[in-house]
C-alpha cells in the first residue's frame, strides 16, 4: 500500500509540474480561473498534508506567486510521501474544514482524496487550456505509467 501510495504522489508531483510549465509557456493566454485553479489544486495539497502534520494550513483560495508554485508542488510532494512512510495510515485525524465544520477521516483517506481532488482540478484546467487555444497536457494515469 505504501509503494503504490507514493507512486499516485510521484503522478501527481509530475503532471502539477507539467501543469505549472504549460501554464507559464502561455501565461499570456490563460485567464484568472486557470491561475485560481492551479494555486486551489496544490493549496489543497498543502491543507491535506497540514491538517495530518499539524501545521499551518494554507487558505483555500489564495493565490501564491507564480514563481512559487514549482516550489509549493515540490515541498507537497515531499511532505506526502514522507507522511505515507512515516505515519500509521489508518490513523484518524480530526481537523475543520475550511468552513469551521469538525471532520475526522483516516490518513489514508484523506490522502487519497488529496490526490484526487487534484486530478479532478487538473481536468479542469485543460478544459480551460483548450478554451483559450492551448494545447491540454493529456494527464491520464496511464499515460504516466507508459
């Protein structure tokens, strides 16, 4: 379970990352939700990994300087793969979500809703890549596995 969690880790790592340089190949070209998207995706990350770590979250929406958004994907993944290795997985951690709402979820759970929140969005912002005449990354599973 840890490996195959850490490989879903290294997918998402990888295609933010190809997000992040198709987005800045055209920054010219994409529109404000493009931006808002991809900052949400690794935020979301970064809460995730918090929320489980116990640190400070980031907000949900904020939206970070583009230059630093290689860095925030790099330090997501490192901080998710080092919780897969160190943690017991079946733990249940109790957080607030963003509306002050009280939750408590395994980490397992909650990391893999981080990696699939994450595919979601990315999804998302190939159909705005496309609405703006930018070629969309394709960013299926498999295709990273090939």
């Amino acid at each position: 379970m840890i490996e195959k969690l850490i490989d879903l880790f290294e997918y998402t790592y990888h295609f933010n990352r190809e997000m992040i340089k198709k987005i800045s190949e055209n920054i010219s070209k994409v529109d404000e939700k493009t931006i808002s998207l991809i900052n949400h995706t690794l935020n979301a990350q970064q809460i995730w990994n918090a929320r489980i770590s116990g640190e400070e979250t980031f907000e949900v929406w904020q939206i970070n300087p583009f230059e630093a958004l290689e860095n925030i994907n790099h330090q997501n993944f490192l901080k998710s793969t080092e919780i897969v290795q160190s943690q017991d997985l079946d733990t249940r951690i109790g957080y607030r979500n963003s509306r002050g709402d009280r939750f408590e979820n395994s980490i397992f759970e909650m990391l893999f809703h981080a990696v699939n929140h994450s595919t979601y969005h990315r999804g998302q912002i190939n159909t705005l890549l496309k609405q703006n005449g930018i070629k969309p990354i394709l960013t299926d599973y498999i295709f990273y596995k090939r």
